[in-house]
C-alpha cells in the first residue's frame, strides 16, 4: 500500500499525493525520472503512477526500469496528455499495468490504483473480516460487531495491514514501509500513537497484541 508518484507538475503531483493519502496510502512524490530511478531501485512500491511525458529522462525510461528491477511485482499506472491508440498501446507495450490520459478525474484515478494494488501482492478478499472486524477498503469503512468505527486515514492503513496478515506477526519496520512515507522519522512515537488511538477506538475487548520486540497481530 506505497505509492509512488512521478509527475513534473509540482501542483498536480501534490494533488493527486494528498487524495492518495486520504484514501490512507503511503505516498512519495518526485518530480522528474532522475529521482524516479533512484527511488525505484531501492524501493519497491505497490503502485508507481507516472507520467510517461517527464522532461530529461522520459517516463517510458522510468517504466523499463521498474519492469527490469521488480519483474512485474510493482504495479504501474501510466499518465499522458497523449489520448490517440497508438500512444497508449506504446505505454502498454513498455511493461505498463493501465494508462489515464489527462485530465481526469482523481475519482477514477483512486479507483484504478485501488485495482492495481489488489494485483500488486498476493490475492486478498475485497473485504477484510477477522474476530468480529470488517473491513471495506473501497468504502473506507470499518465496524466491529456490527458497529461503525470511524478510523483516521493512517489507523485505517494500519488496521488494514494488520488484517491482511490473517493472524501472522507484522514487524514496527515492515508497518513503517507500509503505511507511513519517506517523509516519517523511524525514529518517533506516530506508530505506536497510531496503534494506541487504534486500539481505543475498536473498543474492548482488546484486539491487537503487541508482542516486544517483534511486532503487531490480530489473532
């Protein structure tokens, strides 16, 4: 649940950044594919929406090198003004999962990274049940026993992960890689607050264990 977002528009780019995150992803953003191919060489995202017109080292670039590095494991979602066939079947045919032409409407770009990061790690159920919570990505609805949780974009994440690993321990580092971006201090108490804030609101009895030095689950 990382995205990265590869646009040279700095207003664009943070747009679709700050829609992403509310829908309780973890989002980088770079502006040109200099910094794209550093990131995705060390990093490996679920989802890189890029722009496939980047000044200097052109998006198709980009493209290549997360096919070769992640070998079909990262998921990306190509951005063009370009709108004819030819153009789009170009971008597919580079190793691209989808292709948006611009302008669009954040409502179908959400939906089309939501596709994407149900293809991008192993096969999930849309809807996420475990000891009485359900869990509704595409709704961004969570309740427990029957009862409605409201849940910050970041306890959502965490919640989500947690249920996603069906009973098995997730370490402090792999819920940092998840759920919070580069721009987070390892260093400070936001996963531990956020954990804690989750816990209250999902109410007794206590749901999520912590094991010392090992990490979260929902047994």
């Amino acid at each position: 649940m990382r995205v990265l977002v590869v646009e040279d528009d700095q207003l664009l780019a943070e747009t679709v950044a700050r829609g992403l995150r509310q829908a309780a992803l973890a989002v980088d953003v770079v502006l040109d594919g200099d910094a794209a191919l550093e990131r995705v060489a060390m990093t490996r995202y679920d989802v890189v929406v890029l722009d496939r017109d980047l000044p200097e080292v052109h998006g198709d670039d980009v493209c290549q090198a997360v096919v070769e590095r992640w070998q079909g494991s990262v998921r990306v979602l190509m951005m063009t003004g370009a709108v004819d066939v030819r153009s789009r079947v170009a971008g597919l045919n580079l190793g691209a999962d989808d292709y948006l032409p611009k302008p669009f409407a954040f409502e179908e770009l959400l939906a089309r990274v939501s596709a994407l990061l149900r293809r991008a790690g192993p096969a999930s159920p849309p809807v996420l049940r475990r000891a009485g919570v359900v869990l509704d990505p595409a709704r961004f609805e969570v309740s427990r026993d029957g009862t409605t949780v409201r849940l910050s974009p970041k306890e959502f994440a965490v919640l989500r992960v947690l249920l996603a690993a069906d009973g098995a321990v997730v370490g402090p580092e792999e819920l940092l890689e998840r759920v919070w971006d580069e721009l987070t201090d390892p260093f400070t108490n936001s996963m531990r607050t956020t954990v804690a804030s989750l816990r209250r609101k999902l109410g007794p009895p206590p749901l999520i264990e912590t094991l010392v030095g090992v990490g979260y689950r929902i047994p």
